[in-house]
C-alpha cells in the first residue's frame, strides 16, 4: 500500500514538472512570449489534456471493474491465451501438472491463480499478488503448502552454510567464463538480483525433461516419483537451452566451473561440449548396484545414494565418463566411507519425513540448490567427498 | 476584397485561439479537480473501492494494529474469533497475535520470533508467548487461545488477554508414532482447531489429536495419493457428530474423517497428470470452519474466495473475487465464523476482514 501510494505521488509530481517546464520554455528571458497565443493555447491544450487523460486514465487501471466486461470487448479475461498464444511460457504443456503451473487449457484457469489481468495490485510485480517474484512464489511455497520449499532451514534456525539466496545477489560464482571467478549478471529478480524464476519457469514451459527427483516430501509413497522442477531449459543469462537435467544445466550460469572447454582447469564433468551426446546427465549416470558393490549400471541419481561414490577399480560401465556436477553438488547426505569408497548398509537412502528434516535421514533436508547445511552445496565436506571416488589405494 | 473578407479570417482565428484558451481553462480546473481528488486519497489512506460484492456484506477492513514498528500485518494466515467476539490474527510474518474488538478495533498484542530448534550449539531464543510463523490459530468454549506454532514444532495456549498458559507437544521429543517436526520431534503443526476437550492439529500428512492440556490422544492420515491420503493440509474443523474436516491443500481437496480417522469423503479433485487444468472446484483450500448448521466453509486461497459445502459434502456456493476492495480477497488463507459473521486472513491483502454472507 505504501509503495503504491508513493508511485502515485511520484507521478503526480512527475507531470506537474513536466508541464511547468513546458510553459516555462515557451517564453523569453525578456518575458515575451516565444510563440503566438494562440500556439500557446494550443499547447495549453494539448498538456491538459494529457495531463487530464493521463490522470482520468490512472484511476480507470487501478480501479477497473471487472464486473463489466463490456468496457474492454477486445480482451476477454478467462483467455489469457489469445493474448499469449505461441509464447514459449504458455504454450509448454507436455509435463504432468503441477499446481497451477502449466497444462493450461480451454477450461482450465490456472493464469488467474497468479495474475489479474485488471485491478492488479499496485505494488504487485507482472501482475501478480506479490511485490516481486519469490513474495508470489512465497504465498505458497513457504513450507506449508507446495513443494520445493526454500528458506526453510534458515526459517527454523538452523545453520546454513550455503545457498542460492534470492532477492539478494547479482554475483554468479564461477561465472566469468574466462577467469573463472564471479560475474555479475542481469537476472530477473528485484534490482537485477537472483529469483525463483530465473531457474524455475512458473508456467511449466519451456521446461527439462523430467527425471527422477529426490523431493520426496510427499511423494514418499508414490513409486516412480518424476519431475521437470519446473526447471527451465535456458536459466537467465544461459546462451543456449539444455533439454536434459545435468552439467551442462549448471553450467548455463557457472560458465568458469565448466571443464575441456576453455583454458581454465577445473575438475572434469561430463557436458555435452565435451563428451557429445553420450555424456553423463542426472538421469543417466552410473550408479552401483547395491550396498558394498563394486559393479556398476545406469541409471538415475535421484531416490538412491547409489550414485554419489565410484568404485575402484572403474568399471566398463564408467569407461573415462567424468561425473556431473550433482554427483558432488547435491544435499547433504553420508556415502562412501573413506576406507572402501562403498556404500554400507548404513548409508542407503533414507528419508523418512517431510524434507528429510529428521536426522536420521539420508540426504537429510532436500532443499538442494535453495540452501545445505554442507559448505558449497556438496554432499560431503572435505576428503569425505573426495574419497568417494579417489580411494586412497588408487592414489600414487 | 470587402470589409467582411478582411475581417472573417481574423475574427476565425480569434475564435479558435478563444475556443482554445476555453477549453485550456476547463481542462485545467477539471485537472485541479482531479488533482485534488487524488491528494485527497493520498492524504486520508481510503481509497474509494466498490463496496458491495456478490453475495458478501463487508463489515470491517483490518490492516494491522496501526501502532508500534509494525503496524501493518505480514502475511496473516490465521484468525479466530475469542469467546467474547474479540478477533485474534495470526500475523505470520511478523511472529505475532493481534488482538481486536469485535468492531475490529485494535486492543494488544503478543508474541515475537523466537526460535525454539536452533542449529546445535546456539541457545534456543523461544521463550513462552514467542513464535516461529505462527500459521493458524482458533479459541475454545472459555475463550483460551491455541496457536499454531509452526516452525517452533508445537502449539502454545493463551488466555484470552494472552498470558501464557501451557505448550504442547514436547518440541524436542518424537510424537507418538511420528509427526513432520524437525529431527522428529514435535508436530509441524499447519492447522488446528479445539472441539469440546479435543484439540486437533495437521501437520504435513496426518492429523493429532490432542486433549486441551496436550495429551496425545490419537494420531489418524498418512502421505500418499490414494483417497483420505494426506498432502500438506492446512485446516480443520471439526462439526457435529465429531465429523472431522480437513483441507488437502497440495490436491485440492477436503476430506472428511470419521472419528478414529476413517475416510468418509472427499470434494475436489486431487492434483494428478491426468487432469487437464485447475477444475474450478477447489484451486487451494486452506483454513476452514463449520458452522452451527453443518455448513463447511472453505477459504479458496488461489480462487481468491470462500466456498460453501454441505457437511455431506457437496458444493453449496462460492463467494468473493480477487482484488483489494472490501468484500474482495487475495489469497485467503483462513476462515473464522461466529453470529454469522465471518472473519477472513488474507496473505496476499495483507488484512483480516470481517464479513457479511447474504445469499
């Protein structure tokens, strides 16, 4: 309300500057006027009217009754799509619904769960009921309601090392493609600041494939769990669109983390720049095939903790795969002891309630990228993660 | 060239440059008019809104206490009326009770963050009457208060000037046969409500049922998908004969429970991939109440409205649109009702109204 009432005087103030330095540059210094009366009353008429348009014009849009339809015959309310048809927002409807993001059809109304076409708050950002992106976003996914909580380790009081805050930075890590250090990008949130919808596409499209998610929270009981996140194929700033969930996603903004494809030396990764089509993603990577395994098959690194270690020696299965990115970037979770690299009996995946918030359970919290309890958003802290691959006895 | 000739086009110019200064006049004090009207607005704060809305009487628009620091509300999800007509908003954001009249005048407040599971190592900053979000909160017959204590993992009870009475469950110890708390411990409680000596809450799939002094007595639900399955519910009500109702908010539904949690029904159709889109029917039931004649209300929090079932369960009617004048809602989050009247927690408005149904 406050920042509605203050954008009102700001244009109010606007307009009275503007017309006054009309009628100001329209005489000399000697007082005469620059140009007839009756150009000058034509100009006079011209700022009142648009002046009065402009201010007849205002209360009409912060106030529009939908009530009467008629008043705007070209627009009809409940179709958002003959307005929005073609646009790579709308028209992705491929995934399974997911709330009111996506499927949008002929009878559903999914657009006006979030939007308001007339009458839209004036603080409201694209419409919509919030003054910007993750204050829309909130209104549900505040841990009560949705899913893919954030902020919520952080909301209980627990210790945060790291996260992808939003409404708060403008820095990428890892970023400046050339150096490898921290670029500062133009994303989508408040004052150019990392949003919710920079990764995820509110309206399910333009989305990745769907694969094998960890967010169980709910969905514990529910065999074959898939999901696209609605995360986009082109994340802000990405110069290309990444169809399937992996490095290359990462890398559409972590350009400097990237691996084979610049000068810089980072750890490798499997992307398609560098290993071609065949390249390791999420949903097809090799994962062991049991506790204290040392065989390998393909599959999905989601709902197990099969595929956070690499046995020694590597199997046919892995060839000279590097990992993806999530292999070490992923919520925390306990796997692959330093001695064997394996996983015990004690470390297969659990969760055992909503958000992995139970200690017991492995991962525990499943709120990765938004915010871990591990430094860096990795698994593991220190030779714990890297002993899942490197065993000391392959070491020289 | 006669008189006339010479004369006409300067007496047209005349005319135009006349008709001009004219009209420049009325548009510059139809623009002080308007300019007025709008500083007007500005100075009072009471934007002319439509007052009347379909089927709803609005009675009073209720911003926040209007003193202190914060005298707006942040995000309220929960309101109740007390047993003498006093309402009581959950004002989540800011971590707070605010207390009104029943004309919606502001009376006090309490409460404040405090945070009772800490990361280990840090002291716990709760102490009795602080909260963590708090999300819901109802009264009983003698007018205590029970409050939703979310991220806290507990409910607190209050008397009707908000001393503190009691808190329950254990936080810090697992509940019966488990509950959403964090590290297992306590309830995660999104909804609850007091019916006779029982006090009913959810958390993220199930339903505990508590005696007024925090008594575990039952514990009924479980997550899934399957009919009566539990996903996020955020509200209970609980009418005659001990009918337990309860919005599944992630599938759109509210479910009615037997006592002893039995299935009864369901209305709404659950989220899946083989619908094509929002039905219309429930977009995103939140807090509900029944009233004294069995009639459940829903508030629609994506529907930006309240809807009416029967306690058989079937659909009853729909009130409210989206917006920001009276009668009008955004984001409902709860519903509270007594002598008819309701009082409705709006997150998206940030208010609390209260409300006249006429139909």
């Amino acid at each position: 309300m406050v920042a509605a009432l203050r954008e009102r005087v700001r244009l109010a103030c606007s307009w009275c500057e503007n017309a006054i330095g009309f009628i100001q540059e329209s005489r000399l210094p000697n007082g005469a006027r620059r140009v007839g009366a009756g150009t000058m009353a034509f100009r006079m008429f011209i700022i009142g009217l648009v002046l009065v348009g402009s201010l007849a014009a205002a209360p009409a849009a912060w106030a529009y009754s939908e009530s009467d339809p008629s008043a705007n015959p070209d627009i009809d309310p409940s179709d958002c799509e003959s307005c929005h048809t073609g646009t790579p927002e709308i028209a992705g409807t491929e995934e399974a619904r997911q709330g009111p993001h996506a499927n949008y059809s002929a009878t559903s109304r999914s657009c006006y769960a979030c939007h308001q076409v007339h009458q839209a708050y004036a603080d409201g950002y694209l419409l919509m009921p919030g003054a910007t992106t993750t204050e829309t976003c909130e209104l549900c996914h505040d841990g009560t309601g949705g899913k893919g909580v954030y902020g919520a380790l952080e909301a209980r009081g627990l210790a945060v090392a790291s996260q992808h805050r939003t409404e708060v930075t403008t820095q990428i890590p890892g970023g400046d493609e050339a150096t490898g250090g921290m670029a500062t990008a133009a994303l989508s949130g408040y004052q150019g600041t990392l949003s919710c919808g920079d990764c995820h596409s509110p309206h399910g499209g333009g989305t990745v494939e769907p694969f094998t998610t960890d967010r169980s929270r709910i969905e514990t009981d529910v065999a074959g769990f898939f999901s696209n996140q609605l995360l986009r194929r082109a994340p802000t700033g990405a110069t290309y669109e990444i169809g399937v969930y992996g490095s290359d996603w990462c890398a559409a903004c972590h350009s400097g983390r990237a691996s084979g494809v610049h000068d810089l030396i980072n750890h490798p990764v499997d992307t398609s720049a560098t290993v071609g089509p065949t390249a390791f993603t999420y949903e097809s990577v090799q994962v062991v095939d049991g506790v204290d395994s040392p065989q390998t098959v393909q599959g999905s690194l989601g709902r197990s903790n099969f595929g956070y270690v690499m046995p020694w020696p590597r199997t046919a299965g892995q060839g000279t795969h590097a990992p993806v990115c999530q292999q070490c970037h992923e919520d925390g979770r306990s796997v692959g002891d330093v001695a064997s690299g394996r996983i015990k009996a004690s470390e297969v995946f659990t969760v055992t309630s909503a958000d992995g918030g139970t200690a017991g359970d492995n991962p525990r919290f499943q709120n990765f990228p938004h915010e871990s309890y591990v430094e860096n958003l990795l698994i593991e802290s220190y030779d714990d993660l890297c002993s899942n691959c490197h065993h000391p006895n392959q070491l020289p | 060239m006669t008189p006339d000739a010479a004369v006409t086009p300067v007496n047209s110019r005349m005319r135009i440059r006349r008709s001009m200064q004219i009209l420049s006049a009325v548009l510059l004090v139809v623009l002080l008019v308007l300019l007025v009207l709008l500083f007007r607005e500005l100075l009072t704060g009471a934007p002319e809104y439509p007052v009347s809305q379909e089927g709803i009487r609005p009675l009073h628009v209720i911003l926040g206490p209007g003193v202190g620091n914060r005298p707006f509300f942040d995000g309220p999800m929960g309101v109740t009326f007390g047993a003498d007509g006093r309402i009581y908003v959950a004002d989540s954001g800011n971590h707070r009770v605010v207390v009104f009249d029943s004309e919606g005048e502001y009376l006090f407040q309490f409460g404040g963050l405090g945070v009772g599971k800490p990361a280990a190592g840090i002291e716990p900053s709760w102490k009795p009457g602080l909260f963590n979000y708090p999300t819901d909160i109802c009264s009983d017959d003698v007018g205590n208060i029970y409050v939703a204590d979310f991220r806290n993992d507990q409910i607190q009870v209050f008397d009707a000037d908000g001393d503190f009475l009691r808190v329950f469950p254990d936080r810090n110890e697992p509940l019966g046969r488990g509950a959403s708390g964090q590290d297992g411990a306590g309830i995660a409680v999104t909804s609850l409500t007091v019916h006779g000596e029982r006090v009913y809450a959810t958390d993220t799939y199930q339903v505990a049922v508590f005696s007024t002094e925090g008594e575990l007595l039952d514990q009924f639900g479980r997550p899934g998908a399957e009919p009566g399955d539990l996903d996020h519910p955020n509200g209970i009500a609980v009418g005659a004969p001990s009918v337990v109702v309860v919005s599944n908010s992630n599938r759109n539904q509210v479910l009615a429970f037997a006592p002893g949690g039995r299935f009864m029904w369901s209305f709404g159709k659950p989220l899946g991939n083989d619908l094509a889109g929002l039905s219309g029917e429930l977009e995103l039931p939140r807090g509900l109440t029944i009233m004294d004649d069995g009639t459940v209300l829903v508030a629609d929090a994506l529907a930006d409205s309240i809807v009416r079932l029967t306690l058989a369960g079937e659909f009853d009617g729909r009130f409210g649109t989206r917006g920001a004048a009276p009668g009008q809602f955004n984001a409902p989050m709860d519903v509270d009702e007594a002598d008819n009247r309701l009082a409705i927690a709006e997150k998206g408005n940030d208010r609390v109204q209260v409300i006249v149904i006429e139909d």
